[in-house]
C-alpha cells in the first residue's frame, strides 16, 4: 500500500476529490495548510501598510490505496490541480506499512 500526499491550491480541491472518484479512490482526507515553497509568498497592502504574507493557504489531500491505483491517482491530482502558474502544488507517495481499521480490526488493503 502508499499514500499519497498532495498540497494544492484550496480552489482546486473539487476537481482534484472528482477526478481521484473516477480513478476509483473511495476516501481522503483533506486538511487546511499554509505554507510557501518558491512561490514566496507576497505583500499586501492594508490601510496604508504594507505586510508580507509568507505563509499562503493551501489545501493537502492524503489517499491511502493499494500500489496498483497510484500511477493512475497521481496523474489524475497532478492534471486536476495544473493551472500552470507558480504555487501548483507538490505530490508526494511513500510506503504504508500496515492499515487497521479501528471499528472491525480489519487489516491490510481490507482496511483501507
């Protein structure tokens, strides 16, 4: 099993939770972010001051499934939430060693 953790911009998050449903992806989990990589932020003025806003709001979206889905779930995150501009976001997949589900005690992909 992987997970696959991705940030994306917050607008973009129907389109990314509809094309991980057609892939076949039944659950995720979706936290609100903030953070900033190259993008850097930018600055702002209010009232007359101007202020940096280093942190920018970002949505991640974590997916646990079996390894044969993955190919197939990061391709359809990374062409839901393109937009082409800096801040697209980042995918990351690594290794799940085991899954239990609290109400059943089921394990493995059973558990996902």
């Amino acid at each position: 099993m992987k997970k696959i953790e991705a940030i994306i911009k917050p607008f973009k998050l129907d389109e990314v939770k509809e094309a991980l449903h057609e892939v076949g992806i039944k659950g995720i989990t979706v936290t609100e972010a903030k953070g900033f990589g190259r993008q850097k932020g930018h600055t702002e003025l209010y009232r007359g001051a101007e202020y940096v806003v280093d942190f920018l709001p970002k949505v991640k979206v974590e997916v646990v499934l079996e390894d044969d889905l993955v190919e197939r779930a990061v391709e359809a995150i990374q062409q839901a939430a393109h937009t082409g501009r800096i801040g697209d976001g980042k995918i990351f997949v690594s290794g799940i060693e085991e899954s239990i589900r609290i109400r059943t005690g089921e394990r493995g992909a059973a558990a996902v």
